[in-house]
C-alpha cells in the first residue's frame, strides 16, 4: 500500500508513467495510421535533343499517373544533390529510345520498394521496359544519408540521457543540496557537463565515423573545421536542452519522461533513417527547423556535399542560441533540492 500510495500521490509519475504513452500512441496513431499516403519524388533527366524531349515529356506524362508519385525534371547536377539530401530516391533517365533507367541504391527498402511499384505501373507485362541500375558512388548511397543521422542522434542522446538522467538522478539522492553548500558557482557546475558532453560525443561520433568508413567506404568531403564546429553547436543545443528538461523532475519516472518527450518526437520527424521532406509540405516547413534536424542536414551537408566553415556558420549559431536560451531558462527555474 506504501508503494502505491508513492505513485497516485505524484501526479507528474501519474501522467509521464500512465498518461503519456497512450499520448504519444494516439498522435502518432494519427499522424502514421489516417493521414493519406505520402508523395514519393522522383528525379526524371530529360535528353537534349528535339526528339529525346517529346519523348521525356511521354514518359513524364506516364509517370505522373502513378498514384503518390511526384515527378520532378531536373539535371544530373541537380538531381545528384537531392540524392545526397534525401529528397528523391531514384533518379529516371530514358534508355536509349528503349523504355527507361531507374537508378537508385538498392539498400534503401524504401526506394525498392518505389521502383517496384513505377515498374509495375509501366511494365505490368514484364517486358522490360524498365532496367534497374544500382548506385554505389559514395556520398549518394543510403549508407552515406543514414551514417550523419546517426551521428546526430548519437549527441542528441548522449547529451539528453547523461545530463539530463544524471542531474535527476542527483535531485533523487539529495546530492544537489550538497552542490549548493559549496563555493562553485551554479553556472559552473552545469556547463561541467556540456563540456564533458564534448568530449564523450567527440569519441562516439570518431567510433561510428570510423566503423562505417571502414566497413560502408564512407568518406568526409567537407572540411574538419566545419564539423568540428558543428558538433560543438549540437552539443550546446541538447545541453542546453538537457539542463532545462532536468530543472524540475524530481523522479525518476518524471524524468525519462520528460527526456523520452524530447527525444522520441525527433528521432522519428528529423529525418534520422529517413528523409523528412516525404512528409507533406506544411510538416516538413515545420520540422526542418527542429534541432535535430539541423544537425543532421548540416552534418549529412559535410560528409556528402562538401561543406566548409562557411557554410556551417549560420546553423551553428541557431544551434548555439537554441540552447544558450534553454540553459539559462532551466538555470533560473532549477530546483536544487
């Protein structure tokens, strides 16, 4: 009876133990379940001569008549980037006046299972029409989209679980009180963390960097200064994040809660295992501002694109204020004991 009377009592246990999951299942019930299916874009290379346009713009035609299929026409530069940003997952060529090439990765399940359904929708009779082509080049492959994410979502992790769990878990054993009878600054004890956070992340994101280039072939072709400043920036972001969502839980069932309320709406829209721009455009508009979406475009940018400083600097700087305005909000409604 003393055990159940520690939970009805605490409403915060009540609601982040019972009351959130249902939640978190009915709105992404909702959002996955009843929403109409979304639009799959496909790159479509048109040729240069007269008669190679006439016939691109049959082809298009075709295409647009498979249901959730976007067709964009688009060069080879053009349709290269968007690869390597997620934003399509085949690129479609005409071969030679004899139906069509698709080109896609073929580790991808999700642009598998799109060139099954074009090449079914051309060439129900299975007369070829449509040749498949596997693209390995580095930086266009999923290997190369799903390695940043991971990356991200590894800081974002990281930084939410071991400050955020720890700083709970000191409330609980009343170690805090003791924090605030020594001479260290409050400020001073909390940025201890981020910059531990660093150095923990630095060699995480170095043991992934390292496992994929050496078993996927996975290659940076941005400059070291760019990353280096961006994972910084993350780490501020989640810190700062970390320290505000830890300010006032005094359980543990508060606590994973609260982190599990950060983490698990991000992990899905942010585009870790799969591109967000496939969600209509009002909800992309939306979660392309999420921190850790920007982290991990700007990090797939590096790896895939070549990104440099310069580059970087703007989504480091929303990534810095992001948790420069969470730290110092979590610092002034902290609860040390």
């Amino acid at each position: 009876m003393m055990q159940l009377r520690v939970v009805y009592r605490e409403p915060g246990i009540l609601f982040w133990g019972f009351a959130f999951p249902l939640l978190i299942a009915f709105i992404l019930g909702i959002a996955f379940e009843n929403r109409p299916s979304m639009k799959r874009t496909v790159a479509f290379i048109s040729g240069n001569s007269p008669e190679q346009t006439k016939s691109s713009a049959a082809w298009i035609e075709k295409l647009r008549k498979v249901p959730e299929v976007e067709i964009r026409q688009m060069s080879e530069q053009e349709a290269g980037i968007a690869l390597k940003k997620g934003i399509i997952q085949i690129i479609v060529r005409e071969n030679s006046g004899k139906g069509l090439r698709f080109a896609y990765d073929p580790a991808s399940q999700e642009a598998e299972n799109l060139y099954l359904k074009l090449e079914k929708s051309l060439d129900p009779g299975r007369t070829q029409l449509a040749r498949q082509e596997k693209i390995t080049t580095s930086g266009s492959r999923y290997i190369d989209y799903l390695a940043p994410g991971l990356m991200a979502m590894s800081i974002m992790n990281s930084c939410l679980w071991g400050i955020a769990w720890y700083l709970v878990d000191l409330r609980i054993k009343k170690l805090l009180r003791v924090m605030v009878a020594t001479p260290m600054r409050k400020s001073e004890f909390l940025l201890s963390f981020f910059i531990t956070r660093i150095l923990l992340t630095s060699i995480e994101a170095l043991l992934l960097f390292s496992f994929a280039r050496w078993y996927f072939g996975v290659v940076m072709t941005g400059s070291f200064a760019a990353l280096a400043l961006i994972m910084a920036a993350g780490n501020a972001a989640f810190s700062g994040i970390a320290v505000c969502a830890a300010s006032r839980a005094a359980s543990s069932q508060v606590g994973s809660g609260l982190i599990n309320a950060v983490t698990m709406p991000m992990m899905i829209l942010s585009g870790v295992f799969f591109s967000y721009h496939n969600f209509p455009d009002w909800a992309a508009g939306i979660v392309q501002y999420l921190p850790l979406t920007i982290l991990a475009d700007t990090l797939r940018a590096i790896f895939n694109e070549g990104a440099v400083l310069s580059t970087v600097l703007m989504p480091a700087g929303i990534l810095t204020a992001t948790g420069a305005v969470f730290f110092l909000a979590g610092l002034k409604i902290y609860k040390w004991y």
